[in-house]
C-alpha cells in the first residue's frame, strides 16, 4: 500500500469513524468498499466486540482487502456477497450503520438506483441509526438532489464533518455528511 492508506487505516480512519459516531460493538456494512479502506478503519472503531460487513462486486478487491486486513490481525471484517444491485443481504434493522462512501454518483447509480440502494439501506439500518454518505464526485446542485433522495427514503439530516478522508489512495480534505434513520 501506501502512507496514506497505511494512515488512514492505522490511525485517521478509526479516529474519523468515532467522531461520526461508530462506537465499539456496533454492526456497520461498507457498502461498494473497494480495497477496503474504511472497512478496515471503522473495524477498529467498533472493535472488539462490533463487526464491518464489506459488500464489494470486485473479488480482485475483496481478495486485496482481506489479505490487508490478514497482515493487520483484523478479524471483525465479513464480506457478504453484493453482484450488480443495490440488495444487501441482510435481516431489516440489523445494522448500526450503513457507510456509503464514494458510490452514489451517476457512474454507479442513476436516480432509479439511488432510490433502490437508499430503501435499502433504510430497511436494514435500525431506527436511529447511521447512513454516512461520501459523495466526493458530486457538485452542489447534486449534493440538493442527493440529500432529499435521502431524506425521502426515511433518513434525517444530521450533520457534515469536514476532515481528513481518504479517495484513491490519498490523504485529502472533504466532506461527510451523516443522516439519522427515522
């Protein structure tokens, strides 16, 4: 890997999930996590006894996610199958938390798909709990948009951290914004 990530996962990532309010013992999926950067960074921030689900289509990035989290001795990591949907194969209200970071742009989803993907995400985050969106490709008339496709899939607006967040491998400073399930 790299500083950054190695950073980010080792020390900014764990710090930056507790401050948006992932606590230990919590149950998060990082969803389209990639390498898993912040898979791997919120596990220590729910560790020891709270788990990250990695849901990634890429088995290439899977395979890369495991065997780093392997090297790092964590173990609180489940990957859970994701194919080209916006599904998560998970029991209604079981998680803490959904991180959806770096995924709701037009290159992934169109409104049609965001719409899936944030029902979804509703149906599986507990009452009061936590959807954590990273739109970094998204420009301010998006962002509007965005946030009340959110808000129409039962999630309050809670606020927006501007901090140290990693994209493609680098260290970088941009913004967070967290919602609340009804």
């Amino acid at each position: 890997m790299n500083k950054d990530f190695d950073r980010w996962v080792d020390e900014k990532g764990p710090v930056f999930f507790k401050k948006i309010g992932i606590m230990p013992g919590q149950k998060i999926l990082d969803f389209g996590c990639g390498w898993g950067s912040n898979t791997m960074a919120a596990a220590k921030a729910v560790a020891p006894s709270g788990c990250v689900y990695a849901m990634e289509k890429d088995k290439d990035s899977i395979n890369r996610l495991l065997a780093s989290a392997g090297s790092r001795a964590i173990g609180n990591i489940r990957v859970i199958g994701s194919g080209e949907t916006a599904s998560m194969p998970v029991g209604s209200g079981q998680l803490d938390g959904v991180l959806l970071y770096d995924v709701i742009h037009d290159h992934y989803f169109d409104r049609a798909g965001r719409k899936k993907l944030l029902q979804e995400a509703s149906r599986v985050i507990r009452k009061k709990g936590l959807l954590s969106v990273f739109p970094h490709h998204i420009d301010e008339e998006g962002l509007d948009i965005i946030k009340a496709e959110i808000s129409g899939a039962g999630f309050t607006f809670r606020d927006m951290i501007r901090d140290n967040i990693l994209h493609d491998s680098e260290l970088i400073i941009d913004s967070v914004y967290n919602f609340t399930r009804e």
